[in-house]
C-alpha cells in the first residue's frame, strides 16, 4: 500500500535544522510490515496515528517506528504529529490524551502562530542511576575519548520513557569531535540496559542550555539530530547532579549540530509543590512535505 505520509522536521533551530518525521495521520488499516516499511522507506523515525484503543480514555493512539523495530514512545514524531493533526484541523480539544505502547501521554496546544501550534507533550518522573566504574570506562572507550575529557558528574541511566545513558562531557569542543566505535555501541547498551549513548556539555548553567549528542542502540541509523525522549532523561539527570533546579524554568537542549541538523528541544519540570512529577516536551515543528511525499 501507499499511505499518505507528510514528511516534518521537529525541533528546527534553523533553516536545515531538526530531526524528520514521516508522519502517516490515517494508518488505520496498516499492517507492522506496512509501517516498518514506511520507516526503511524513509530512514527515520515515523509516527502513525491511529483510533484510541476501546476504553483507553484517549484521543488518538500513536505507534512508532524505525527502520529496524518498533518503539513504545518517540518524543519528537509525538510532537510533529500534534503539530500536523492541528494544522489538519483534526484534534478535537487543546487539551489532549495520547495512547502510546509505553502508556498515556498527556498533550496540549498552548497557542497558535503562522508557524502553526506550539505543542507540549507529557512525560513521567525521570529515573535516574549512577553506573560503575568498569561500565563508566568502557562507555568512554567506546566513545574514543580521555579519562580527563569526562565532566566531574558521574556517567547515569536515565529514563523517563526509554533508558539513555548521560555522558558529562567538560566542553563543547570535545561533544563536537566525538568520533564512536559504532561496531560496539549496540553490544554495550545491551550490557548497560540502555537504548542509547547520550554524551552532554553544559554551555550555559545559568541559563540552563546543555548541547547533546544521541548515538542509538540499533535504530538502523548512527546518530539522531533532536531526541526528545533522550532530552526529557537528560533534565532529570541535571537534576539529580544540581545542575538545575526543580522550577518551572525552560531547560534549552541543543542537538544535531555535528550532523549540520542544529536542533533545539525545550523541556520545563512539572510540579506538584516543589516536587517534580514529570515534564513538558517541546519546540518548534517545520512542515517539510505534504500529500503523498516519496522518500
């Protein structure tokens, strides 16, 4: 089959910037094989939006892929397909529930601009742990990088959704050359019980802009230019090491820079009192093809 993909690019920090989603707004009817193969057709991560399940409670359900396996929850093809949906004028509420196969999203449009929506999305309480020694040592190996080019903070898994594991990196210039061993990157998530190798450098504490750089598991590609599940773990890492504080203060996540992609992914704590209780996720969304648009 031929499913009707729109093609946007989520978290654009400039003109060639963020990470591209296909995006399928009617796959009711779609088989694994056909989305898995809308995902290889095109190299990214893709969304496909589909009926909540009976009695979910929820609006839409939304499946992910990559081109090689499905995912529970993928933050930026999250964010593009509300952005796409409301351009469509397809969602029924500015305030909406999102079924996923890693549970319940919450989302809302917070307003609207020739640009079209700006859309948040929900995730959990992070989960944060420091790793060892012998883990922290082969993770910088892996990386090609120093014992000294390490950031005081410890090397973390963090997840709210998926685990990505954290990488304090002491500057930019050292997060720039990273040049990893790939061969070995899947075989040693899977010792860490990771989805990804998330090496960071703080560029502005105060104003609370960190860069990032995603190296996936086995997604089927090497690097992702914006991560916003990865960006979500991240703030909760920063948090656990005091890096930031539990405010609602906008949290600035740099991505995809060194794949000339530069993207910017936006994330606030949600509170209950002075405790965090999750996230909102965001940033911007750039319509890159619409109609049937072949990869």
């Amino acid at each position: 089959m031929h499913p009707d993909v729109q093609l946007v690019s989520v978290f654009p920090a400039g003109l060639r910037g963020g990470n591209p989603a296909p995006i399928v707004v009617d796959a009711a009817g779609m088989s694994d094989a056909d989305m898995q193969d809308v995902a290889r057709s095109y190299g990214y991560e893709s969304g496909f939006v589909l009926p909540p399940p009976p009695g979910s409670d929820c609006d839409f359900e939304f499946r992910f892929w990559v081109p090689n396996h499905e995912m529970s929850m993928c933050g930026h093809a999250t964010v593009g397909a509300l952005w796409l949906l409301d351009r469509l004028g397809k969602l029924p509420d500015d305030n909406l529930a999102i079924w996923t196969r890693s549970g319940r999203v919450d989302a809302r449009i917070r307003g609207r601009t020739n640009d079209g929506a700006t859309v948040e999305i929900s995730q959990p309480a992070g989960r944060v742990e420091s790793l060892g020694d012998a883990e922290s040592t082969e993770i910088i190996d892996v990386l090609g990088i120093r014992v000294d080019d390490r950031a005081p903070q410890p090397i973390q898994n963090a997840a709210t959704s998926r685990v990505k594991t954290l990488v304090p990196l002491r500057s930019l210039a050292i997060l720039d050359r990273l040049s990893p061993d790939f061969s070995r990157i899947e075989g040693l998530c899977e010792r860490i019980g990771s989805t990804g190798l998330y090496p960071y450098a703080v560029l502005d504490r105060v104003a609370q802009i960190v860069d990032a750089r995603q190296f996936p598991k086995s997604s089927g590609y090497p690097e992702d230019a914006a991560t916003g599940i990865a960006a979500a773990a991240l703030a909760f890492g920063l948090l656990a090491n005091g890096m930031v504080e539990a405010t609602e203060r906008q949290i600035t996540i740099r991505q995809g820079r060194a794949m000339q992609r530069p993207s910017e992914i936006l994330v606030r704590f949600r509170l209950d009192g002075e405790r965090p209780t999750g996230c909102w996720l965001g940033g911007a969304v750039r319509l890159e093809a619409q109609g049937t648009a072949e990869p």
